[in-house]
C-alpha cells in the first residue's frame, strides 16, 4: 500500500491541522532609551508647583465674627422692612386725605353761606398763619356765638352752620378752620371782640 498513513486519514475525511500563525517579529526602538518621544505625558512631575490657592488652606472665621454679621444683616433688614412700613403708611394716610377731601367737597357743595357784599372781616388763627373772612355784621355775631363756622377747602374758607361744621369735622378735622366755643372765655380768641377790627392793608 502506497498511501501514506496522511493521504488515509484524509480520504477518510480528516482535515489536515491548521498551521499556527507566524507573529511578526518586533523591531527594536532605535532610539535611545530615557529620549522624549514628543508625546504629552499624563504623569505629573515631582518639582510640579501645586495652582494658586490650593496649597494655603482659607482662614476661618471666629464665632465672634460670624455672630457680628449675623448682627449686621438682621439690622439692615430690619431698617429695610421699616422703611417699605412707614412708606407704606405715607401713601395710606395721602389715600385716606384724599377720599376725606373728596366726601368734603360733595358735603358742602352749594351750602357755604359766604356773602360777597359782606363787609366785616373776621380774622382767625389757622395753621400757625392769621388768616380771615368777609362776613357780614349778623354772621359775625354768630361766628361768635358758635352758630358759624369756617371750613377750609381749596384754598377758600367757607362759612358753614354748626351742623355742618360738625360734619366737616367727623369727614376731615384738618379743614376746620374757625370753630368758636361759645362758652370759652373771652380773651380766648382776640379777634372775636366785633370792634377788633385788622386794617386790610396790614400784611401778617
């Protein structure tokens, strides 16, 4: 028999063994060993300075200081929540002037008693100033007696009665301008003697 034992077992359908794969042999690195290749390198050196800030640990505050800006903040906030209080309240007392103007001007509209041919002029104290109306001889007499009134409204003092004075007043007390007591004494008010008369040329 011919055959090798080989060309048998193939005919029998054995494969033949895989040859092994041949690595391709290295070649060495002709450079020198220790040379820089030119690549950065991850590794940090030694000698490397650590970043600014880094190597000085922060300062701490003491209780002391800590507990002084705690002061410091709830003041300012406190001076801050007065200040928005009392704004607050400004524009809430200019909000209740206004509407008590405006229930006043509805009040005495058409209902002043002011006689243009009066002839008197009955002079009074308001706001820290002299001021004075045209009355005539009978609505000087009642002035006095408490029976009038004069209310301030725009600028102009109106003659009113008493019943309305008393309602001017309840509305918005500022505008009273001229309320006579009648039970008060009488150097109380020396301008209501009706032969105390102020010359009109007479600056006050």
């Amino acid at each position: 028999m011919s055959d090798t034992l080989r060309d048998q077992l193939l005919g029998l359908g054995f494969k033949p063994a895989p040859k092994p794969e041949r690595k391709p042999e290295r070649k060495p690195d002709p450079r020198p060993a220790g040379k820089h290749t030119g690549k950065p390198s991850h590794a940090k050196p030694a000698h490397a300075r650590p970043a600014a800030g880094q190597g000085k640990p922060k300062p701490q505050r003491t209780r002391e200081e800590i507990d002084l800006a705690k002061a410091y903040a709830i003041r300012a906030q406190k001076e801050k929540d007065e200040r928005i209080e009392a704004e607050r309240l400004k524009q809430e007392e200019a909000r209740k002037r206004r509407e008590a103007k405006a229930q006043l001007a509805v009040l005495l509209k058409d209902k002043a008693q002011n006689d243009p041919a009066a002839e008197f002029v009955r002079h009074f104290d308001y706001g820290g100033k002299i001021k004075r109306v045209y009355v005539t001889e009978a609505q000087l007499k009642a002035l006095n007696a408490g029976e009038l009134g004069v209310v301030q409204m725009d600028g102009r003092y109106q003659l009113v009665d008493a019943a309305l004075l008393a309602q001017a007043e309840a509305i918005f007390a500022p505008a009273v301008a001229l309320k006579v007591d009648p039970n008060a004494p009488a150097d109380a008010d020396p301008y209501a003697d009706p032969q105390y008369q102020v010359p009109d040329d007479l600056v006050w």
